[in-house]
C-alpha cells in the first residue's frame, strides 16, 4: 500500500482523517441501545459465532469471502468499508499477514472498541467520511467490501462511482449481506423502516436507513444467491437471505 499514515492524527488505535460528525453515530447506537444489541468486548471477539440476533445467520457468508480471498494468489489490499467493531475485519486480515487490511467507518465508539480488541500489524482501524478524502485512497485497493452497510448510504450511484476510483486494475467490489429491493416494495420498505424506528423512539434513524433497487445490481456478478432449501429447513441449517454481489474494474 502506498498510504502514508505515520502523519495521521490518531486516538485510541483509530486513525482520523476528516473531523468527526456524531450526527448518524449517536441515532445508530440510539437504535442498537434500544434493540439490545450493543457488544462486549468478549461478545465482539466471538463473531459471527454468536447465537443470537442475525448472527448465526452471518456464519456461512463470512466463511464464503474468507475461502475467496484466501484463494487469490496474490497479496491484497482490502478496505472493510463501515467495519462497525472490526470483527469482519479481523477475520480477513487473520488470512495472511501479507494482505493489508483497512477498516474504516463513521462510528467513534464502535471504531475505539474495534482497536481495543483486535490488534494485528496487517490491520489498521480508520475514521473518515470517505466523501470528504476522495484524492486520498485513489486507486488503492484490489477489494473493498461492503458488509451489511450498503443501506446506511443514500445514493448507490454516488457511492459506486467514488468506490470505483478506490479500485487498482481489476479490483473488486464485493456486497454481502446488504438488502436490495425490487422497484414495487420500495414504497413499502420505507413505511416499515419509519414504523419501526418510531416505535423505538429513534424515528431520526429512518433518515439514516435507504432501501435499494435491486437494479442498482443488476450487472453485477452473483456470486452467491439464497435459495430456499427444505433439507436446509429440516437440518435448520442457517444462512445470509441476501445475495453476494462482486463488480471488477477492467
């Protein structure tokens, strides 16, 4: 990796490249607060093996990238993009020490907590609003990731387009665990997202939630699509109700 972080201003383990905005932190945790979903330490460490929440269902596409990525032949440059507690991180910096890891988010507590628990010397814990640092990670990365984010973002396109400038030659855009919606359930997505953070008391956080066309992904590569099993059901085996979608820069 080219980026020069010796000169970063850095608190906690977690480096920061633009000023922090707590405006979607604070309604985020609001909501997790709320849900009962706010980590251990101990807890974070344990994931996804943790049986609880939509956790368990998280296992098999973890397990997934991590088979992915341990097969390319080359060492990778990844930016976990809205690591939250680093625990996907981690789990890709664990593969080799020779791929460099960086994950980055808007959330202070969460980032503090990720530093706090994971230390490895491939991994290195970033906040920044990557709208604002567009010069800064250009063209340096062979994969970016996003993992059960994409939904916090209001324009895919906007995002997309930047990501891609993020992108070495043939890098990779890989989303996973992340909901798209067809054009006639939007409407109603929407009015269930506002009923039920208004009935956490957090109806600010719907302004922070945005639902997806699924024909934002239509050119991607699937690489991986949930399909009902009944031998799965029998077994209760669990996994990701969402598609992985991989797009590569040519």
């Amino acid at each position: 990796m080219n980026l020069d972080f010796s000169r970063i201003t850095q608190q906690k383990n977690v480096y920061y490249l633009t000023p922090e905005d707590a405006n979607f932190s604070k309604h985020y945790l609001a909501v997790r607060k709320k849900e009962d979903r706010i980590l251990t330490d101990n807890e974070v460490r344990k994931l996804p093996f943790l049986h609880r929440d939509e956790w368990p269902y998280r296992i098999q596409s973890t397990e997934r990238f991590i088979k992915y990525v341990s097969e390319k032949s080359q060492a990778q440059c990844i930016l976990t993009l809205g690591c939250g507690n680093g625990w996907f991180s981690n789990k890709i910096a664990t593969i080799s020490s020779k791929n460099e890891i960086i994950g980055l988010d808007i959330n202070r507590k969460e980032l503090e907590q990720a530093a706090r628990v994971f230390h490895k010397e491939n991994l290195r814990f970033v906040y920044a609003d990557i709208f604002k640092i567009t010069s800064f990670f250009q063209e340096q990365f062979d994969i970016i990731t996003l993992n059960g984010v994409v939904q916090y973002f209001s324009d895919f396109q906007e995002l997309f387009s930047l990501l891609q400038s993020f992108l070495k030659k043939n890098g990779e855009i890989h989303i996973m665990d992340s909901p798209f919606y067809k054009t006639s359930e939007i409407l109603d997505a929407k009015r269930r997202t506002l009923e039920y953070y208004t009935e956490l008391n957090v109806p600010e956080m719907s302004n922070h939630y945005h639902h997806h066309d699924q024909k934002l992904v239509e050119k991607f590569d699937t690489l991986y699509s949930y399909k009902k099993n009944i031998i799965h059901k029998i077994l209760r085996k669990k996994d990701s109700p969402f598609s992985w979608y991989r797009w590569t820069k040519q």
